[in-house]
C-alpha cells in the first residue's frame, strides 16, 4: 500500500523545510539571524492579562473571536485611516500564517492563478498551492542602487484570465520596500480593471524608517471588497509564540471570510491582546528604537567588508544585502558562513526565482551590546550583532577574490 499515493500531491515532493524554520542543534555561539522572531521579552501586564483572564473562566470556547478584541483591531487599524466594523469586517486568526492560508481559502479555485512580486515573503507566495493554484512570480524593478520598486509593466503582462489575487507584503520581506500612493493606486487600478483580489500582508507596519508613511491598499478607490488584509501580532508585539493575527476585510467580503474554516486562538491570549493593541505603545516604541539602532549599525558594518552592498530597508527588520561581490552562490555562501562562523542567515533565492541569487537575508533579531530592553535569551558577548558582524568581515575577507 502507497499512503504517499493517498496523501495530498502537494505534500509528497522532496521534503522542504524553510529556511528560517528549520531545527538546528543550537550551540552558546551560534548566532542565528534567520528567523523573523523577535528577541524581546514580554512585558508583564501581558502575562497578568491572560493569569487573570484563566482566573476569570476564559477557558472555554471564543466562537467567532473575542468581541472586545475585534473592537482595539478596528481601533488600532483605524490610525491607518480605514474604520472596518469590528463585528463584521474583522476575524481573529492563530497568526499571520493563518491570516494568509484562511485568505486563500475565501478566494481560490483549483486551477486559479496568484501572483507575487520577487522577491516576495514564502509563506504568502508559495501557499496557494495548497489549492491546486500556481503561483507566478512579476520580478521587481531593481534600481541602480539595489533597491526594489514596484513593476507596473511586469505586472501588467503577467495577469491572464485566470489571475484571481495578487499577494504583496507591504512593508516587504525581505525587500525592505514600502509601497507609495502611486504604487498602490496602479496596482488598484489593475485588480479592479481585471478584477482580481490583493491579498495584503501588513505584518510590518509597526516598523518603517525615514518619512515613509503606510498606506493600506484597502483604502484606494474600489479595493474596498477586493483587499484582505493579513496583519499579526507576530512581529507587532514580540508574540511569535503566542499565535494571535487577524484579517480585515470589506463589508461583502467579509462574509466570506468567516466561513472559511479557521482554528481560533487560546482565549487568554486573546485577552492580553487587547492590552497589548491599546496599552502596547510604548513597548513597541522600544522596539522600534532598538530595530532602527541595529539596522543603522549593520548598514554601515555591511558596506565595510569586501564584496557586499547594502542599503538600510524602508521597512520591516530585515537586510537584503548584495553580497555577489563575495564570489560564492547564494547557497553557498549561507552553508558556509554557518559551517565556518556559526551564523545563520538565509538565502536569497529563496524569495523568488529571479532576483535573490547574489543576496542573503539577515534578521535583526538579535540585541546590540547596547540594547535597553530586555531579551528572553541570557545575552552573552557571543550572541550580539556586533559579534555577528565581526564574524561576517572575517568571513568575506577570507572568500572575497
Ligand atoms: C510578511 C510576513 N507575513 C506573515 C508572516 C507569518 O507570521 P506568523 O508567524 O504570525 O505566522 C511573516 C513571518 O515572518 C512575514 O514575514
């Protein structure tokens, strides 16, 4: 008997495991600045809320979301200038996984196609084809310093009959790019004129640098029901552990939203969320301070070493930095920066097909020497940016021709 015969194709090809998810054996020195997940410690009113909220019987099923929290979503969106409903036009998911899996779910038909930029977030691209959905990817326009723009003309081309979303994530991961008015109006444009969604994930909002201002796509003439909205607290909040995200979408669209099967989210943790949406400011304004100090730091530490370019995102906590200069591949350049320096960074290519080959992704995920707040790790001198950086100008010293 074949069980792989049985099982959903999708899932039979050569095992994969992301990058930034998979296990490796962690040792004291290891740095990993692979995954998205940040270092931070909760702080306590947190974990006060959701003691309490056990105390207080939210220990039973939440059907449909916690109303209250629903209500700081609405809120909190709202300083983005678009109001939703919280009863109707907002649903609690486990996470921003989840917020883009139950997305696809509302929307796609076997046989449909999506559309991502490359480079464009993993989890967002490639889970249509969970659907029997194929992706096709539009490369970005590569300015003459590196950095990423939106490609009208590429999008153009690539839309058929079939085109039923495009996904973007904006701010991008890992293209650090924050899309403009113009951008979005163009994309809007598109999707109403070949009437598709945009499947919009908005996970980095948080954190934008220089006077770059978020604008939701929701908001443009006529994306109303055709934007979903995937946002969570993952990154927001420091809670990548504590699974809590949400969608928003339009007042007929979201009917839909709430039909799709989702697994719902531990109701204690629903309950610190409202803490951390409406009391939240200041820890995330010191993450926001941390980040931008880390990534100022690492730009200028990564445009010292030989062989690599890059500039300061944005948006989000990532750097997408060219490292082609080096001489070795993507791939290689990731195994062996592990094997020989014990640091974990992931491959570009992994982003898309066209534009990643040449660069790397580093997570600023771990503290300066210098951080204020506290970590949930034991921060020794090992395990700090700074020593990341060190190792990585030994590294490209070494292999740079
Ligand atoms: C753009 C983007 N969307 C969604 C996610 C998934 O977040 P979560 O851990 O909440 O599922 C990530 C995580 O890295 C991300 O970068």
């Amino acid at each position: 008997m074949s069980i792989k015969r049985l099982v959903r194709k999708e899932l039979t090809g050569p095992a994969r495991v992301s990058a930034t998810r998979r296990r490796v054996e962690a040792s004291e020195d290891m740095i990993s600045l692979a995954a998205g997940d940040p270092n931070f410690l909760l702080p306590e009113y947190i974990a006060d809320e959701m003691r309490q909220a056990v105390l207080d019987g939210c220990t039973h099923y939440c059907f449909g979301g916690d109303p209250e929290l629903k209500v700081a979503v609405a809120d909190y969106y709202g300083k983005y200038g678009y109001k939703a409903d919280p009863n109707s036009q907002v649903a609690i998911t486990a996470g921003g996984s989840q917020s883009i899996f139950q997305s696809y779910a509302v929307i796609l038909n076997e046989g449909d196609q999506v559309l991502a930029f490359d480079p464009a977030y993993g989890g967002g691209s490639r889970a249509p084809r969970y659907f029997g959905v194929k992706t096709d990817f539009v490369p970005m326009k590569v300015e003459a310093d590196g950095s990423f723009r939106m490609n009208v003309e590429g999008l153009k081309e690539a839309i058929t009959d079939k085109t039923k979303a495009l996904y973007i994530d904006n701010p991008g991961n890992p293209s650090g790019m924050v899309y403009t008015e113009k951008e979005l109006k163009a994309m809007a444009d598109l999707a109403v004129d070949n009437d598709f969604f945009v499947l919009s994930d908005e996970t980095y909002t948080e954190f934008i640098w220089g006077d770059k201002k978020h604008v939701p796509l929701i908001t443009m003439p006529g994306m109303e029901d055709r934007t979903l909205v995937a946002m969570a607290l993952t990154k927001m909040f420091a809670w990548a552990g504590m699974r809590t995200g949400w969608i928003i979408a339009g007042p007929e669209l979201s009917q839909y939203v709430g039909r799709a099967p989702g697994s719902g989210v531990s109701w204690p943790v629903q309950r610190a969320a409202i803490v951390a949406l409406t009391k939240g400011q200041e820890f995330v304004k010191g993450m926001v301070d941390e980040y931008e100090e880390r990534l100022d730091y690492c730009v200028k530490r990564l445009n010292e070493m030989p062989g690599v370019k890059c500039l300061k995102p944005e948006g989000a906590f990532y750097l997408f930095p060219d490292v082609s200069g080096v001489g070795l591949s993507s791939s290689d350049f990731v195994t062996k920066f592990m094997e020989e320096e014990k640091v974990r960074v992931v491959s570009g290519v992994g982003y898309g097909p066209a534009v990643g080959e040449g660069r790397i992704r580093l997570s600023m995920i771990r503290p300066l020497s210098t951080q204020k707040m506290l970590s949930w790790f034991k921060m020794t001198a090992n395990t700090t940016l700074e020593a990341a950086m060190d190792r990585m100008e030994s590294f490209c010293k070494r292999h740079a021709k």
